[in-house]
C-alpha cells in the first residue's frame, strides 16, 4: 500500500522530491523486502523523502524504515578518480537552504523505525548504507564516495563492509566510518544491521557488519555432553538462577544478540588484560574498575605509586601500511561541548590496545598517552584516529618504567 510520508510519523521533517527519480530507489527498497518474504503494511510515495516503509517478515516481526536514500551511480568526474563511485546527498535546491544548510537525520526515541542513510544503484541491484547518527546534522549536494572494488565485492558476495575516511567531519564526529553495502537479496539483512548498529563507533561498526555477514553457529550443549562438575556449577551459577535459563542458552543469546555481544567483547578483553599484567614481573596489585567514562585498569608497579589502565579493541581492518587501528574516543560527547568525546593525555597513565580483532589472541600493546598525536581541532586532546605503530610496545613493564619516568619517578 502507498501512501503519503507527511503527518505519518511526527516530527519527521519532509523534502519533495522528483517521483519520477525517486520512484526506483522506493521500488528496490520495497522489492529487496518483498523478496525476502516480508509483507508490506506501508510504503510512503516516491514525491517525498524520506520514504516510509513498515512492514511485516515472514515470522511475523513488524518493522518500519525511515530511508534516507539517493542514487548510487558511477559517473566519471573531473579531477576525481576513475574508479570512484558516490552517491549524493541531497533533497530539494540549494536556493532553499542559503541560509541554514543544516539538516538532521531523523531517530525514532522509540527504536521502531530504524533510520537508513543509503544510496541505491538500481541497475546493478546493490546498496551501501552509512552511519546516519555519525552524518547527523548533514549539508545537502555533498557526497559519499565508494569505489569500483566496494561495488565489485557487493556483487560477488552479497554483503561487504569497508572503512572510509571522511575529507570533511564536524570536531564531535570520528574520521573514520564504516560503510556497509548489500545486493537487493539481503536488504532486509541490511535493515535488521542497522537497527544492531545504532550508535556504535566506527570499529564496532565494522565488526558488527563483518559477523553479521555469516549466521552465527549455534552453542547448544546438551546435558549430555557437560560433565556433572560443571553441570552443577552451571546450575548453581546466580545468574542462571536469575536469568531462569541454562548457560547454554544465556551463551546463545549474547552470541545472537549482536550488540550485547560488542559490550561483552570490550569486557572480556579488560579481563583478559587484568589477567596479563597481574603476571608482569614487579606487578603487585592488579584490579579493573567500574567506573563509568575513568580507566579501565588500576595497579602498583615496583612499590610505585598507582597507574591507571584504559584498554580498547582495535578494529578488524589494518591501515594502508597494516598496522592496527584504534578509534580512540568515547561513544557520545557531552551535550555543549564536541570535544569532550576525545581523551585528554591526562585521564590514565598508560593506553593498552588489544589485538583480537586482527590477531585472533588475546594480545596487547603499550603506550603513552603523550605518545599518541594529539587532536587537529581539539587543544589538549588525543587524536581519535590511532596506528599501532612502533610506539606501541609488547612489554608492559617497560611501558609502567616511562609511566613512572613521564611522572618525574625512577624505579
């Protein structure tokens, strides 16, 4: 059923559009959906944009979109390279937004409708999603570039996901995003993606996408298989009283719920990086904190005076030199003040990066803040785009020994 977008959803700021351009990206939309066996309860008119979709899948779970979506094409450009592709963000003339051409991206507070930015080649039945809350506010006419060997991938597997700098970003927003790209037949994969992604830095981003490539195998253990020891363990377990589920079952559900699984990921390797410095020779004392925005880590080295630990996962795609990368900032800012989602070199003492993402091992390296570049825009931050390079170092004892040096202390 088609239908008006205007007065369907409050607050939804509208654009007119030109139906007759638009009309095949609400086709390939409504289409992808359809073919995945959904039921389609709405689908706004292609003369205004953003387009509304609800619909219902074949286990009868009812969804909605609110697309923000734009031609994809390949047209060669002068001074750009031949390879590129893009899609360009924009509704309506420039004329009308001479004054103020600041424009939000729509979220729904309610989390029903899940918000699309996402340009559509039709032609070669393809789709690559961005970030909107990372776009969010946008300019209309500028665009999103991807290239010829993005679109290839897309084709061949039906899912790829990729890294792009960004030429031009606000102080509060990363450089660095994730793309995601999709053939027709996994839209609506697409669309259960980025309502999993929403809010998610860049790095987790681009894990999310990468798992969410394949199913996720299932865990089920029978009782059968568990030895009684760890059968009574298990039963006995306070959260498996709590949860009323078997451990099998609370396993299968953080591995399914993708999210949930990113939050348990960045937990495990704070454990993971507890256990390892405990070990370091000279190490006394050794705890993870729990406190909301401070380090992660806190301990005593050689009788010293205590050092402060802040761990992060690097992401799963190396830079051009392949070296690991860090997306080194916090998930939002304070409200007024941009600069507060970058670190200040004074927070912790000491930066661990841990290397599962590329490694598979639960593997860490070591650094200074004041090692780290500091923020372009942002006095008196670190920059959020890191290489691990070699100023990081595998010896965590020799890092706590330029902790200490770096506080005027020798050992």
């Amino acid at each position: 059923m088609r239908g008006a977008t205007q007065g369907l959803i409050p607050g939804l700021r509208t654009y007119s559009v030109n139906p007759r351009a638009r009309a095949p990206l609400v086709d390939y939309m409504v289409s992808g959906l359809t073919k995945a066996g959904c039921k389609i309860i709405h689908s706004s008119s292609s003369d205004r944009a953003p387009f509304v979709v609800a619909f219902e899948t074949a286990s009868r779970e009812r969804m909605g979109i609110v697309a923000y979506a734009f031609l994809a094409t390949r047209t060669p450009t002068r001074n750009r390279p031949q390879d590129e592709r893009s899609f360009q963000i924009k509704y309506g003339s420039k004329e009308s937004y001479a004054e103020k051409n600041s424009h939000e991206l729509w979220q729904d507070p309610l989390g029903m409708f899940t918000t699309m930015l996402v340009g559509i080649d039709p032609e070669h039945a393809i789709c690559v999603s961005a970030d909107p809350i990372a776009h969010s506010p946008t300019k209309f006419f500028i665009r999103l570039e991807f290239k010829d060997e993005h679109a290839e991938a897309i084709a061949k597997k039906g899912w790829h996901a990729w890294e792009r700098i960004r030429r031009s970003t606000p102080a509060d927003a990363p450089r660095v995003e994730t793309l995601v790209g999709a053939d027709k037949s996994r839209f609506l994969d697409l669309v259960r993606f980025e309502r999993a992604a929403r809010g998610l830095e860049p790095g987790n981003r681009l894990i999310l996408a990468e798992e969410h490539a394949f199913s996720l195998p299932t865990s089920r253990a029978t009782q059968e298989s568990e030895s009684p020891t760890v059968m009574r363990m298990a039963a006995t377990h306070p959260l498996v009283r709590q949860f009323g589920l078997r451990t099998s079952e609370i396993l299968d559900l953080i591995a399914g719920a993708r999210r949930l699984k990113m939050a348990v990921r960045g937990w495990v390797a704070e454990e993971h990086l507890q256990r390892s410095l405990s070990k370091v020779p000279g190490v006394s004392h050794c705890e993870r904190l729990d406190e909301e925005g401070g380090p992660d880590i806190r301990l005593r080295y050689r009788q010293g005076p205590v050092l402060t630990v802040e761990c992060k996962n690097v992401a799963r795609e190396r830079d051009r030199n392949g070296n690991p990368r860090l997306d080194f900032q916090r998930t939002r800012a304070a409200k007024g003040n941009p600069c507060s989602r970058y670190y200040e070199p004074t927070e912790f003492d000491v930066v661990a990066a841990c290397l599962h993402a590329v490694s598979s091992e639960w593997d860490f390296r070591f650094a200074l803040p004041g090692d780290l570049s500091p923020h372009n825009i942002c006095v008196g931050r670190i920059a959020s785009n890191v290489r691990i390079d070699d100023r990081w170092r595998e010896d965590a004892g020799m890092a706590f020994q330029r902790a200490y040096a770096a506080k005027g202390l020798t050992l």
